[in-house]
C-alpha cells in the first residue's frame, strides 16, 4: 500500500497544476509556507492532519481529495467481479456497478428479475429520483400506489423518495439499468 505522504505528494501537485498556481499562489491560499508545500509535493514531508484540512480549506477542496488516490480517467468494470445482491429468493438480483461517491451525486445499478421476482422499496432521501431503461422484458414500477408498465426499449424516471416496488411482470427475464441520482 503507498503511503500517505505519496499520495498527499500526488494530489497536491496534480490538483496545484491543474488550477495553474504557483507555490507562492498555494502558501498564500493555505497559510501554509511555500518551503513546506515544495517539501509536501516532493513527498520529503509528512504533513499533518491539520496541515492537510489548510490545505483543502485554502483551495476550496475535500480533504479526500488530497488523501485518496486518484481514479483512473477509465476503468472496465468486469461482471464477474461484481459482487451480486439477491433478493426474493434469488430472482432478483442488482450488481452494483458504480457506487455513489461525494463527488459524484448518483451510482448505477444492473439488474436481472426472474419471472415474477419482487422487490419492496422504501423511500429514499428527500429528492432522489431514480432512472431505469428496460433492456430485456417488462417491469412493472409501482410509485404512490400507481402503476407503470415498462417494456424492452422503455424508460422511466420517478421521484424514489416515496416507497416503490419493482415486479416483473411479464413472461421471461427482465434486464435492466438503474440509476440513482441523490441530490447535495
């Protein structure tokens, strides 16, 4: 595992080249010396807790922004190893491919339903809505006691921040996408 200071080292120059500041423009945004930033980016310092929240302060970032190591600009989510969660006995199933980040406001979601399957949803936080396209099949989406049939091609959007269900409904296996986007 890299360590911290690495990290820090990265992110920090990344992110102080990317807003096109100097050190001297960093030491005066953060309050923190344009020595000890050289020294931070270089990875010869190990900066404080404190040193770090300055630092986020000062350039208007997330700590984890400086802590965390940077995504990849691409990465291939295999199937295979995505770890599935079932439910009603196994006929339904979601394989949550990207999952919600602070930076990110949503996370999406593949699911299969056998013939049948069922799942009961409560609400989630006030605004989230939620975004399905029906690959394989039909589903059928019941939202405030209404219900809406959506076939192979379909979409649908719908505030989820009531309870809702998900029911297939028609005769062969249901494939879908889900995209949940929860508001700041």
């Amino acid at each position: 595992m890299e360590e911290i200071n690495l990290i820090v080292a990265k992110n920090l120059k990344s992110l102080r080249e990317g807003k096109k500041l100097s050190l001297e423009k960093v030491a005066e945004l953060t309050g923190v010396s344009k020595t000890m930033i050289g020294q931070i980016e270089r990875g010869e310092s190990s900066p404080t807790i404190t040193t770090i929240w300055k630092i986020a302060h000062g350039l208007k970032i997330s700590f984890s922004a400086l802590i965390n190591n940077p995504q990849p600009d691409t990465k291939v989510i295999l199937k295979s190893e995505v770890q599935v969660l079932s439910e009603d006995n196994g006929k339904y199933r979601v394989y949550p491919y990207f999952s919600f980040q602070e930076d990110r406001r949503f996370e999406v979601y593949s699911i299969e339903i056998e013939k049948g399957g069922f799942l009961s949803a409560d609400s989630h936080g006030e605004g989230t809505e939620e975004f399905l396209t029906v690959f394989d099949g039909e589903l059928t989406v019941n939202v405030n006691n209404i219900e809406y049939t959506v076939s192979s091609g379909d979409s649908i959007r719908f505030k989820a921040d009531r309870p809702h269900s998900y029911h297939n409904s028609g005769e062969t296996l249901t494939r879908l996408s889900m995209t949940i986007y929860y508001p700041a």
